[in-house]
C-alpha cells in the first residue's frame, strides 16, 4: 500500500498540469488500491499540500465513487469557490454535476452546468450529459437538441476532449433527444 501511494502521489505530481489527466490517474488508481484505501492517500495529500485543488476534485471523485454523494458535494464546491476559471474549475464543475444529477436536484445540476459551459463552451461530458437531462428528467427535448447538436459538432470537429463520454454516446443522445422533440426522422438520420 504504502509504495502504490507513493506511486500514486508521483503520478499525480506529473499529470498536475493536465487535470483530465490528473483525474484519469485518480481512477486508475482508484481501480488498483480501492476508493477507500485511496481517499487517504488523497486525503494525506491534500494536508500537506493545502492550495492543491486538483486533489480536492479527486476527493470528490472517489467520494462519488463511495456514494457518498452529500461529501463529494462539499469537496467539489470548496473547489468552485475557490478556484479561479481553470481547467480544475470545470472538472469541479462537471463532479458537482454529476452529484446533483445522481441526487435529483436537475435544477441545480442545470445551473452548474450552464456555469461549466461558460468556461469551457465545447466541453462535450458536459454538453452530452446536459442534453440528455434536459430531454429524459426535466421534459424540455426542444432546449436539449441544441446542446446535443454542439456536442456532436464538437466531437465531429476532432477540436476537443471528450472526457468519459464518446463519439457513439453522443450520436445517441443526439438521436434520443430528436426523438423526445418529436423529430422521428431527424432521429435516425
């Protein structure tokens, strides 16, 4: 345990520019050691190492992973207060979310992610995971085709990274939501 930490720690040392990256070595290593046994780790991190917000936004990350949803909603919202617009903004951004989203609380998530996408406008988690809400849990279809349209221009585009989500994700929120429009033909073509 204590040389996966160590390892862990120096992955997460060289990734810290890139925080897509800092949090893929968050589930990666999440998978190897355990949530559990790694939210110490991150934890211990955080100590010593207080204005590192990348490690707060792991801490949400492993939080949601516990389900412990209420928690990991407290460590993604000390990371939005506090961080400026930035890369690690948006990945609290998108962990908020994802928590209220998995709550139920689809205003608030739409709040979050209307703030998410004034920082990072193509982010396509974000633009997929919005139009697919707004479609099936909040029964606006029409306002969920727009987004759904920019996530799939963004991804067609090649000009973006697409996080979790990918191109056949996106191609079938895009159809879905034409579909709950009332688009029937849009929706398959």
């Amino acid at each position: 345990f204590d040389q996966a930490g160590n390892d862990f720690n120096r992955a997460f040392s060289l990734t810290a520019a890139n925080p897509d990256a800092y949090m893929q070595v968050n589930q990666a290593a999440a998978a190897a050691m355990g949530a559990e046994k790694l939210l110490s780790v991150v934890r211990a991190r955080e100590t010593n190492n207080p204005d590192e917000l990348e490690a707060k936004v792991a801490e949400g990350q492993l939080l949601m992973m516990l389900k412990k949803n209420d928690d990991a909603e407290k460590a993604f919202s000390a990371v939005t207060g506090n961080a400026k617009n930035s890369p690690v903004k948006v990945l609290a951004l998108r962990g908020l979310a994802m928590v209220e989203y998995q709550q139920k609380q689809y205003e608030p998530a739409y709040r979050t992610y209307m703030e998410l996408l004034a920082a990072k406008p193509n982010d396509v988690e974000s633009l997929n995971n919005l139009s697919y809400m707004l479609a099936e849990d909040m029964h606006r279809a029409k306002e969920a085709v727009g987004y759904a349209a920019r996530a799939l221009a963004a991804v067609r585009s090649g000009n973006t990274e697409q996080g979790l989500v990918t191109a056949g994700n996106v191609l079938d929120t895009y159809g879905w939501t034409k579909y709950l429009a009332g688009d029937k033909t849009g929706a398959i073509t």
